[in-house]
C-alpha cells in the first residue's frame, strides 16, 4: 500500500512538472531566515593606517568574487605583525532582526606577512598572496552575500585584537522571483588599498583612460567617501554594509525568493533570464559592454529591471584575467557609455579631465534615464504622477516628497522611449548651489514586463536599517532612514513583478 501512495505521489509530480520543486525553492529565503541569527557578527576593534586606506594588522581578498555550491574558494590574509587568526564566515541576511548567521569558523589559523605588490603602468596593484585557508562550500549553503570575518589571537591577555572582513557571494543556477546583482566592479573601482591607489588617483585625472584595478587585493576602509559615509566598522566589505545591504536585509525580512550575484556574473543573458527581475542597487557605477549587451537582452526576453541605484553604467570597465590566469579579476577603465551628449562631454571636460572617450551604446536605453551634470547633489524625492501604480497604497500626493533619499549620485535626461512615464523629479543640489535636474522613471518592456530607475545611489536607505548600518549623507543632505512609503513603492513594485512575500 505504502509503495502504490509512492508511485502515485510521483506520478502527480511529473504531471505538475517542475510546479511543486518552484514552489519548495520560493521557500528558501523564509525557511533561511528562521534559523537563528548572530549576536556578534560586526566588527568591534578596527584599526588602520594612518591614511585610513588599509588595515595592515589583519587584511584580507577571496580567489573569487562569487562561488557556486559544492566550488571551493581561498582566503588570502595578511598579518602584520605575524599573529594567529580565525575566521568566522556569516551569511547576511534577516535572521529576526539580527542581520547575519554563523555558518562556519575557520581556525586558529598561523597569518604572517604578506607583500604589498609593486604598481604597474596601469597603476595595477595586484596581491599574489599565498592561500591562508581553502573553503569549499557545503551543498546547503544558499546563494547570499557573505562575510568573512577576520579576527586576530594575540598571546598575551595585554595585546589587543583586531578585526576586517573579507567579502564574497555564493551565487545559484536556480530560477528565482529576483536577481540581486552586487555592484562589485564599483567596489574595486573606488578602492584605494594600499596606498590611493583607485581609478580615480591616476596623475592624469580622476576619469583617465586605460586605469585597471584588481580584485587580488584588500578592500580598504572606504577612504573615498569619507564626506558621505564615515564606517570605519566596515573594512574589507567593499561598499555592500554602506549602500547594499538595506534592500538585502528588507527583501529577506520579507520573504521574497532572491539569489544573488556579482557583476561578472551577468555577463551573459542566460545568469539574468532565470530570474523575473533583475536589482541593480547602490553605486553601480562600472560595467563592461557585454554586460549591457545581457542585460538589453534580457529585457526584450521580458526580465523586468529596478536600477535602486545611481551614476549606473556610466563607466567602462573591461575584464580580463589574473596573472595566473582566473577569469574577471582585473578591471579597466577604458571610456564611458555613449549616453552623454556633445554638450555633456564639454561639461565634464571643463571640471574633470580631458581623457573623456564615449565608446559603447547609450545607457539610458536599458535605464530610461542617466547620470548628469553635476554628477552628484543632495535632494528630496518628490512624487509628480501619485496616479501611478506603484504609489497605491502609500497615500502620497502630487509634490509629497521623501526627504533626502536623492543623493550622492543621480540619474536624469530621460530617454526618448515609447511610454516612458516620469513618476518623480526634482532638484539635487551640488554643493548647495550647483542644480541638476533628476528624474525618476518607468517604461514598459516588450513583453508586459517593465523597467523602472529610482535615479539615486540612497534609495534603499528608506527600506530598513539593518544592524549597524550608518546612514550616508552628501552635500548638506542625507536620509532619514526607513520610510513606510518607499516600503510600500517597493512592495507594489516587486508584486507588480510577479513576487510574492512569503513572510511566517
């Protein structure tokens, strides 16, 4: 009797195809989050360098930007002076509130110190550390952003410890609701490890040609944003704790069926149509052509796309490999996206550089609107079209405005594309006396899907306020933090999308 219920309940699966496998995965996210998160997972006793570029008494990369399941990946850590070390490895996440789960600890590990790489024409400083410890990643780990935190072990009761993270993402194969892409190309694009050395320190000028930067190093203390954000309690994690990781804590405290990855990841459609909507979050600012070329792709197969992000796609960063030869490792910046008009390039070769080059196609075709000048300022998000869809529920008006969320980098200049709506603009105000005009939009894909561009670097600053998250700010303006509203825009937004919460 037991076998003929056997056989049947089989027989229901394949009738109903993959249906009953969707729906246990659309689970994956509410059933993670039932699990118990950390108490202590950020970082307590930092310290840098006099410059605040580095953390040289314990720093540390990973082999890989992101890893699969059942992949291994290295841990390449520096101490100096040499020193024990473990490594605490959390997932962040929602955890009730807490933020991020232990998921394994590495150690005590012996760290000695590692050399600072010689620069290269290219202003290249590439790490060829040797493995302090290889990770493979167990089968149940489920795609997310992770911390890797570092903590030294001194021998002495009298000797302080200190702490960094290191950072990656394990990414899936799977299909999903939401593709949450880090934007990990601007991470290292800003990064000045170890001695200012970014791509945007060239003598020739912050936006000079044929500048390459290399994931085989450190992430430093954000140095590059000491006037926006001041998070000293974030070294080694890139800019994910500072712009990303509001929409990931809010999209996990929620229920919805996300997977993450990196920006290397997306440079082929395929990694994007597994997915309904694809997340472009933060400061996204760097991409390489073939990842336009994906993502233009994937909205003509009927992906729906949310740029929660400023300044995106603007910059043109090719990939190329490794000295020894792992894929995605370096980037270089080799021109801008074709959106700028003559009179933009005129603009900004009066106040930045004259390595100006357009090469590529326009960006706002895949955004519906682009970065401007002046590329950064401070406003507020004011509402023009309330009628909308995505406002029901929220009970804003015409010219109701969420203070502060427009910043530090914006989109405007809207694309000329069929039905493309302006649903907020305003001011942003460079300096406090310097205008642009930004403009928030939507425009509908091909295929009943849609593309909206929330046209700022801090839109979800207004989602949630995870664990020991700092708020930015930038030219005399900054957030406030969550806001009901912006909740509620998001919400509509992804049900519009095809998500659903799947909250306990």
């Amino acid at each position: 009797m037991k076998i003929k219920r056997l056989l049947i309940a089989c027989c229901v699966m394949l009738v109903a195809g993959n249906g009953a496998l969707d729906a246990a995965q659309s689970g994956l996210i509410r059933d993670e989050n039932q699990k118990p998160g950390a108490l202590d997972w950020q970082l307590t006793r930092v310290r840098t360098d006099k410059n605040n570029y580095r953390s040289p008494w314990v720093e540390g990369y990973c082999s890989k930007q992101s890893v699969l399941a059942g992949e291994s990946i290295d841990i390449m850590v520096s101490t100096d002076p040499p020193v024990k070390f473990k490594i605490e490895i959390f997932r962040t996440g929602y955890y009730g509130g807490r933020g991020a789960r232990l998921m394994q600890t590495l150690g005590p590990l012996q760290g000695t110190a590692q050399p600072i790489p010689s620069i290269t024409e290219k202003r290249l400083r590439e790490c060829r550390w040797k493995s302090s410890a290889t990770l493979k990643i167990p089968a149940d780990w489920l795609s997310g952003v992770y911390l890797g935190r570092l903590t030294t072990l001194p021998d002495a009761d009298d000797k302080p410890y200190w702490q960094s993270y290191v950072i990656f993402v394990v990414r899936d194969t799977r299909k999903a609701d939401i593709l949450f892409q880090c934007s990990d190309n601007t991470w290292q694009a800003y990064n000045r490890w170890p001695i200012n050395e970014s791509l945007y320190t060239d003598p020739r000028g912050a936006h000079a040609r044929d500048v390459a930067s290399s994931f085989d190093r450190p992430y430093g203390r954000q140095a590059q944003y000491t006037g926006i954000v001041n998070d000293p309690l974030s070294v080694g994690s890139g800019e994910f704790l500072s712009f990303e990781q509001p929409l990931a804590y809010f999209l996990e405290q929620h229920g919805y069926d996300v997977t993450y990855c990196c920006n290397c990841d997306c440079l082929d459609a395929s990694q994007i149509t597994r997915c309904k909507t694809f997340i472009s979050v933060g400061h996204d600012e760097y991409w390489d052509i073939p990842q336009y070329h994906a993502a233009k792709a994937a909205i003509e197969a009927g992906v729906n796309f949310l740029w929660l992000s400023g300044n995106s796609v603007f910059g043109v960063t090719a990939f190329s490999p490794s000295a020894d030869g792992r894929p995605n490792r370096i980037i270089t910046r080799t021109g801008h996206f074709g959106g700028f008009t003559d009179e933009d390039m005129a603009k900004a070769e009066k106040i930045m550089t004259k390595e100006w080059r357009r090469i590529g196609p326009d960006e706002s075709l895949i955004m519906g609107a682009r970065s401007i000048i002046p590329f950064n300022g401070g406003g507020d998000w004011t509402v023009v079209k309330p009628g909308h869809w995505m406002f029901k529920g929220t009970g804003m008006k015409k010219g109701d405005a969420i203070p502060g969320i427009v910043g530090w980098e914006h989109h405007g200049a809207p694309a000329k594309l069929p039905g493309l709506e302006i649903v907020a603009e305003g001011t942003a105000w460079a300096g406090g006396d310097n205008p642009a005009h930004w403009t928030a939009t939507i425009f509908p894909g091909p295929k009943g899907n849609f593309v909206f561009n929330a046209a700022t670097i801090f839109w979800v600053q207004a989602l949630s306020m995870p664990p020991g998250h700092t708020l930015p700010w930038s030219h005399w303006n900054r957030p406030h933090g969550p806001d009901p509203r912006v909740q509620q825009i998001m919400h509509n937004l992804l049900q519009k999308a095809g998500s659903k919460r799947a909250e306990r």
